[in-house]
C-alpha cells in the first residue's frame, strides 16, 4: 500500500496524488457501507453508463438510441460524468459525478441490472449484474498495453471481427472467461446518418472539400499521462511553427479546402496553445466540441477524406470508404511502440512524415485522386463482421432491451 502511494506521487504529484486516493477510498468506504444494506436487494431496471467525454462516442450513441426507443420508459438510465450536466435530461434519466465520492453513484452502482462504459469501467457488485465494456474506438494502431486494462468483473466487450481478438485480447489484457461481442460499435452508426448540418455548427462557409485532422492522444489528462516523447512545439506532429502553420492555411484557401483540426478531449490544452482559427483551418478541442455540441461522428460523416495517425478513427472512419492519409512522422517517439507488427497490411492509405507528403494528400483528396481504395474494402471486410450500422440494434437485442 505505501509502496502505491509513492508511486503514485512520483507520477502525479503530492497534492494531485492526495486529491486521487482521497477521493477514491472515500467512494469505497461509501459503496462499501450502502452495500451493507443493497446487496440482498432485487436489482433493479437501471442502466448505468459512462462515456468518454459525456454522452458521446459508444455511451452515448448507445443511450440516444435507447432514448429514441422508449427504453427510459421501463428502464432508469443513470449517467456517470466527468464534467457538469450541460443539458436537460430526458424522462427518467439521471446523473451521478464520476469523480466524486457520491452516495448516489454508489446506491445505482449496487442496484443496476446494465453497467456500461466507455473508458471507466464501474465495478460489478453482484454476479447477476451485466458488464459491458463497450470501448472508446475500434482498433487502433498505438499500443494501449497496460494502460487500457479491462477489469476482471467486466462480462462482454465490444469488438469487430474474431480476426483481430488475439490483438484485442492482448491490448486490453482480456481475461479468458471475458467474451468478445462482433455485433460492431454503436459510435459507427451515426456514420450512416443524415448529419449534413454538422458544418454549420462551426462555419457559415461552403468549400469545396473538408479534410478532417483528428491527432491522436499523445499528453494529458486526469493521470497526466504521457505516451509520445516527441516535442510537439504547436501540439501536433508534421507542422512545426506558427510560420509553417500559417502557409498551410494559404494554400487550402488557395485551392479552397477547409481543414479541421480536432484535437483530443484529453490533451494537454498547453500543448497545442498556438494552433489558432484561420480562414481554412478551424481548431476544436474538448471543450469547444462540448460547447458547440458537435459530435464526432457527424463531423466524420461530413469529411471527404480523413488525416489521423495511430487513433481508432482511422478504423471508424474506414466504413465510409473515403481517403484517408497516415502521419508516421514520430512513430518512433511512442512509448509502448506499436500494437500490431504488421502495420502496413492496416495502413490503407498513404503514409505522411513531412509537409510536402500533408499537402500532397490534400491535393490528391482536392483532385479525386485516390489510389488505395480496393485496400480499404479488403482491410474492412477483415476487421468488421458488420458493416450495415445496426451496432445499437443488436447490442440492445443481446441485452433484451427491445
């Protein structure tokens, strides 16, 4: 125990490390007292979710479609959050704080029939309980070894084809009797939806093509976490200064091509300080996404072409079937290397280490040039059982919501 605590603070800090285990025995004692009284109690209709940054990504698709089901109506749906409500809730759902010692997190925690999470997963209580372990992405190329671990009273985890389980079960460290569900990601379902005003939430501007930038994790978060020993002095690989950065944005206008740069929801806000809005080039980050009320998804499904890295939504953005360019420039940089060992076969598209190869994808997406599509359908059908946007249908059917 002391031997974790100092640890702890050797990676945190005193005072953050204090604020964490505080916050975190208080729970406990909380949970453990409540379930003095809750563990012979008949569980009850409630499901309890979490997601990656608040009703977003699997979590949250999955809810929306429970709520346009009418499953509020016979099951209480419970929110786990990390950040404060900004949103009226509808009939019978409601919230508990995640980071918080909550008597109300506990007393759902012990009596919900459903736990579902995207990151942070709510231990079982009971053996009759249901964890699902939905994910936060598909697959992605960055190795989250040791860090993604799934925990042990965890049921059933979201997955794509048996294919790829032998890596999913080494990534996520799955245990045996842990089963893998190939009924797809219900994220990727609103891929397959009409989210054409998605852009108007960020531009009045019509262009000619949009090129999607979604960098993945890199630093940050509650943990401060860090996976890449790169030096990143504008927050992203590729482009260097404020000089580079702005002649980027020259030539999209140029050819009038909007890039978005959306930056991950758990990074370092000091890291990427100097990305600024241009004419051709809007920034979002966590809290300008939460703001604006954009969802990832529908932003993607708006993309003629994505640009990403090692990230899942490289591998979400697959199933539309549109170009799709790998920056590589510091893979030798990542801590826990690479989670497959032949990365190519997943590479469906060109492979970017510098400017010169970031403005050549763009002017190919700009020209209809694209080389690399059979690829993309071959690497497609190996990864994914189901390909047709149902996700949320067949999860709720495998949990006799419907």
């Amino acid at each position: 125990m002391i031997l974790r605590a100092f640890s702890k603070i050797k990676k945190y800090g005193i005072r953050k490390s204090l604020k964490i285990m505080y916050e975190y025995s208080l729970y406990n004692y909380i949970s453990e007292f409540m379930g003095l009284f809750l563990k012979k109690r008949k569980l009850l209709n409630i499901i309890l979710i979490e997601s990656h940054n608040d009703f977003d990504c699997n979590g949250g698709a999955f809810f929306d479609y429970l709520i346009k089901n009418n499953v509020n109506l016979n099951y209480k749906i419970v929110w786990l959050l990390k950040h404060k409500i900004d949103r009226k809730l509808p009939t019978n759902v409601t919230y508990a704080r995640l980071y918080c010692p909550s008597i109300k997190r506990a007393y759902y925690s012990w009596l919900a029939k459903y736990l579902l999470a995207d990151c942070v997963i709510t231990p079982k209580h009971r053996e009759n309980q249901i964890s699902i372990y939905l994910t936060h992405g598909a697959i992605g190329l960055k190795s989250v070894h040791g860090k993604e671990n799934v925990h042990k009273s965890v049921d059933y985890i979201l997955a794509g084809s048996k294919n790829y389980d032998s890596v999913y079960r080494y990534e996520l460290s799955v245990y045996e009797h842990q089963k893998l569900l190939h009924i797809g990601f219900p994220c990727m379902d609103i891929l397959f939806k009409d989210n054409r005003d998605e852009l108007k939430k960020i531009t009045d501007y019509s262009f000619s093509k949009v090129v999607l930038w979604m960098p993945t994790f890199r630093k940050g978060g509650r943990q401060s976490r860090n996976d890449s020993t790169s030096d990143l002095p504008m927050g992203i690989p590729i482009i260097y200064d404020v000089e580079e950065y702005r002649k980027l944005n020259k030539e999209l206008h140029h050819s009038n091509i909007l890039m978005i740069i959306k930056i991950h929801p758990m990074q370092d806000p000091s890291t990427y300080s100097k990305l600024v809005n241009l004419s051709n080039i809007i920034v979002l980050d966590g809290n300008m996404t939460k703001k604006l009320g954009i969802d990832n998804y529908r932003l993607m499904s708006q993309a003629d072409a994505l640009i990403s890295d090692y990230s899942s939504v490289c591998y979400q953005f697959l199933i539309l079937n549109r170009p799709i360019g790998f920056v590589l420039s510091d893979v030798n940089d990542l801590k826990a290397g690479l989670a497959v060992d032949n990365p190519e076969f997943f590479l469906a598209g060109p492979q970017i280490y510098n400017i010169d190869e970031l403005k050549s994808f763009v002017y190919n997406v700009r020209d209809n040039i694209d080389t690399f599509e059979d690829k993309r359908i071959k690497l497609l059908e190996w990864l994914y059982d189901y390909r047709d946007g149902n996700a949320c249908e067949r999860l709720s059917s495998y949990l006799n919501l419907i």
